[in-house]
C-alpha cells in the first residue's frame, strides 16, 4: 500500500483547532480537543492527506485505507499486534487438500449499516467488479490467485461466471485457486477483499465507474464497526459506531476524527496544542528532539515498507538501463538515511524489507559514483554532458521536499546533471504516475499482508502498481513459477531471482526501509506497532487516566 502525502494551505484549519472561548471580563481557553475526546471517548487522528475516495477498489495510499479498514471488514481481519489475520466476516474456514479450495463460512448476524444481511453473494459481486477491466483497479492484481481472475481482468474472457469464487449458499463463499497461496487468510484482510453492497452500487451507477456519489455521507453503506457520519473536504472525517456491525459489544470509541493536515510541522503543531491524539508523522528536523527528550509521545517502531525511485521507462534515457543504474549508483544510502533522514531508517539494497516472513533478500545496492559515471559515458552522456533536462516529482510534504532537494545535490555532484524538482498534491502525483506523465518520481510501499509477494509483484507487467512501463517477461515468469510453487525454500529461491532482475534492470532505485516516526498520547489503548503499520481501531479506547497532566 502506497503512503502518500501531501500539502496544502493550512492557516485557517490550524488556527480553527484553537480557538478560545471568551467569558465575561475574562477569557478561559476552551477544553482541547483531546480532552473532550477523551471523556466521550472520541479519538481525534492526524491522516496526512485528504482521501482519493472511500471505495475500497479505487483507494491506493496508506491514508485512504486507515479510513476505509473502519468502514468495511473483510473475511479476516489484521491483528492488531501480530497482523496476522484473525476471523471477522467469516467465523471460520477450511482449506481442501491440494490447497484450491478454500470455504469460508460467515457468521449470521454479520450486517450492512442498512440493517441488511451481508452474504457470501456480496463477496462474489465485489471480486467480479474489482476485477472488471473498466474498474481500471491499481489493486486488481491482487486477486489473480482466483482462478481467471487474470483472464478475466485482461478481457481474454469476459463470462465472470467463471471466475473462482462463488456463492454455495447465502453464507458460504468458496474461492477456487489459479495455484496453492498457503498465506491466503492474510491476503483477504486487504480493502481488495472486502465485501460491496450492489444495490447500493447499482443505484449510484458504480458498478464499473471510479468516482461515484456513493462514498459520501448519507448515500454510503458499509458492513464495518464504524459508519460515515461526515466528510468535510480539507478539513475532518468523522465516523461514528455503527448499531448494525456484529461485534459492535466490543467497539469502545463512540466516533474516530480523521484531519487531513496535509503539513508535517502544522500537524506537529495541531498535536502538542492538545487537539490530535495520534499524529500521521513527524517532521524529519524535530526527530532527533523527541528521541533526545525521551518524549513519552514517541515511540518510533519498523514496519514493513520501502522507500524507492520510480524511473519511467518510456521517457529517454530512462529507458536506458544504464542511465538509470548510474543515478542509483551514485546514492550514498547509508549517508542517507543518516544525514538526511535521521529518524532509524535502514539503507535498502533491494525491494523487499528485511525478514519479511524470514525472506532476506540477498541484493544489494552499493555506493559506486566512478561506476555510475562510466555507465553514464557509456550511454552517451560523459561527466554528464548532453544530459537532458529532467523532472524530480513528489508529493509535496517537507520530508519529500528535503529528499528531494538531497537527492538533486547527490545527482548533480557524482553525475555533473540536473535535475528540477516537481512538487503535486498527492492525488494529482498518484494520477500523474498512473497515467505515465512523469520521468523520475518517488514512491514508497507498505506490505498489504505478510509475505514477500507482497513486494514483488508490485513489478509485474500486469501489475496496477507498476507504473515504470517496465516490463520483463523473465521476471514475470519467475514470479509466476514462484506463486505456484508450494515449497518455500524453492519459492524464496525464486524471489531471490526477482531481485536481482530488478538489480540489473533498475526500474526502480530502492533508497531504504521506513521506521514509522510518529507522535501518539499515552492515553491511547489498543493501539500497537506492528509489520503492516495497519492500526484497526475496534479494540481501540482512550483512558483518560492515562494523559499526562
């Protein structure tokens, strides 16, 4: 999953989070944010960014899902601690012998926020519109362990009949397998899997179209523990408890408040005046002072995710695998991470963090200015002469701003080119990138679920993630071999394969693996570090005893 940021006018929004009330001849500042929430046990969220959509086949970024794993539940859901998955719409399921066939038996009293029974038929209705092509869905590719759900997604058929998954009865889902995917419970905790109410679908026209009213306010319906109760755009969603979700005996927070506070210093800021509970990060120069005070509000922890450079390979000399090994090669990682960055980040010399499920990929990325160089004269371009001119984009945060900003000395120091900076609100990068218009940008991924396919197939050809136009028929069918091969030894093996092509070829540059650095009250419960950085806030609740006066 991609965590994107962004940022945009805050002033108003900031100064709105403080206001006084004034009394008499006096004036008293009103109770913060946090400490109403607190009582009424209201948890008040910085989430970095406003929200692409609430549909769960359109959502691409880390920040949309945090919103949309309250809204939808899916067969099984992420530990809050381990994130491995744990029953939710299904009560329990089995697997045949060869590994095919897995049933899934869900609960009875599982129910829409409409008050209607979610089925198995739900399921079915949702993996058949994510893998239609005119869905154009980023997240399509997660489902080709379904049988035809490729064929399907690249229109070689179009009877979705015959994909694999179907209902035996109104609470009994049967998913048929292309190959044996022994971590398929953790797949299915994804916003990928989650069930879609097709009447409410079809009365939008949503059934195949991105963009429908039916994630606002009022027009959505949901199966999760949370409902949407408002969206203000730039400014806050608020959900509150859903009456109709199964477990909802176990729900302690009454309503969640996502802000979009699309500035790393301004949420920073929003924090420390008492109006947010949890912050989405924290800005890369204030890092080295929480960690130096000890603050009782950081707890940095490593999840799971990559930081890496995009290289479009359609755009010249980009589809030069030389030219763009050169700009790799010239990156000093481990000065990097700790000049740059500060924060505990560790250099990356490949795709996949380390110890992913016990995958350690054996790849690395060396500091080699004087080989970049030759590479660089090799393609044309001596001491970076003749270079063109080419375009840095991100989205617009400080931390992406001081990378950027990094990464465009490094270049122009170890190679003699330049390279301008391009800076979009993330919505419009993420469009940018999906749509090819772009030369270098950079991007960062988060496991979707416990396994290293979860890295990289992010590099498939047919993959929605892509987005490099790089494609390697070499590495699609080592990746392919991989998925159907059962013996993990052999499947590792297989990975090991996929890094090194992705090594050689170089459509994307790995920088390094994240530590989450954010900002969190004490008086928050429930709420854990883990490997997916995926935080469900059902078991969460706010002990006001626990705030530190």
């Amino acid at each position: 999953m991609n965590p994107k940021a962004t940022r945009q006018g805050l002033g108003k929004f900031a100064l709105g989070l403080s206001l006084v009330i004034l009394g008499g001849a006096s004036c008293s500042k009103s109770p913060s944010a946090v400490a109403v929430g607190n009582r009424e046990q209201v948890i008040h969220i910085g989430n970095l960014t406003e929200p692409a959509d609430l549909d769960p086949h359109v959502i691409t970024s880390q920040q949309d899902a945090n919103i949309t794993m309250a809204l939808f539940e899916g067969l099984a859901q992420y530990d809050p601690q381990s994130s491995r998955p744990n029953p939710a719409v299904a009560e329990r399921w089995e697997v045949s012998p060869d590994n095919l066939t897995w049933t899934f038996h869900l609960r009875a009293d599982a129910k829409w926020s409409n008050g209607a029974a979610v089925t198995a038929h739900d399921f079915v209705f949702a993996y058949r519109r994510i893998l239609n092509p005119a869905m154009a869905a980023e997240y399509a590719s997660l489902l080709y362990v379904l049988k035809n759900g490729q064929a399907l997604n690249s229109g070689k058929i179009t009877d979705f009949t015959q994909l694999g998954a179907s209902a035996s009865d109104e609470r009994t889902l049967k998913l048929t397998l292309a190959h044996p995917v022994p971590y398929l419970a953790s797949m299915v905790c994804h916003a990928a899997w989650y069930p879609l109410h097709a009447p409410t679908l079809e009365k939008f026209k949503a059934v195949t179209a991105r963009g429908s009213a039916w994630t606002r306010p009022g027009n959505h319906v949901g199966n999760g523990y949370f409902v949407l109760d408002e969206w203000k755009p730039h400014q806050r969603i608020r959900l509150k408890k859903s009456v109709t979700y199964w477990d909802r005996e176990k729900v302690k927070l009454n309503a969640a408040i996502f802000y979009p506070i699309e500035s790393e210093d301004a949420e920073e800021r929003t924090f420390r005046t008492g109006q947010l509970h949890v912050t989405s990060t924290l800005p890369i120069v204030k890092i080295a002072t929480y960690r130096k005070e000890r603050s009782p509000f950081y707890e940095p922890h490593v999840f799971l995710a990559t930081f890496f450079l995009r290289f479009n390979v359609a755009k010249p000399p980009l589809n030069d695998p030389r030219v763009r090994r050169a700009l790799s090669l010239s990156i000093d990682r481990g000065q990097f991470v700790r000049d740059v960055l500060r924060g505990g980040q560790v250099p990356a010399g490949h795709l996949t963090p380390p110890d992913t499920a016990g995958f350690n990929a054996r790849q690395t990325a060396p500091h080699d200015p004087k080989l970049a160089r030759k590479l660089l004269a090799d393609a044309g371009f001596p001491d970076g002469k003749g270079f063109p001119k080419l375009e840095f984009l991100y989205n617009s945060t400080e931390a992406n701003r001081i990378i950027a900003e990094a990464l465009q000395q490094i270049w122009n120091k170890a190679l003699g080119i330049d390279i301008s900076m391009l800076n979009q609100e993330a919505r419009v990068q993420s469009d940018s990138m999906r749509l090819g218009n772009y030369q270098i940008g950079r991007y960062a991924w988060i496991g979707d679920y416990l396994d290293p396919s979860t890295f990289l197939e992010l590099m498939t050809g047919d993959s929605g993630n892509n987005m490099t136009g790089w494609r390697n028929a070499e590495y699609d069918r080592v990746f392919a071999e991989a998925s159907r091969t059962a013996d993990q030894g052999r499947r590792y093996e297989l990975y090991q394969r996929c890094e090194e092509i992705i090594a050689a070829e170089c459509p994307i540059a790995p920088i390094y693996f994240y530590t989450r650095n954010n900002l969190r009250r004490p008086e928050v419960k429930g709420w854990y570090g883990n490997l997916l950085d995926a935080h469900p806030l059902k078991g969460v609740y706010l002990d006001a005893a626990a705030a530190i006066k």
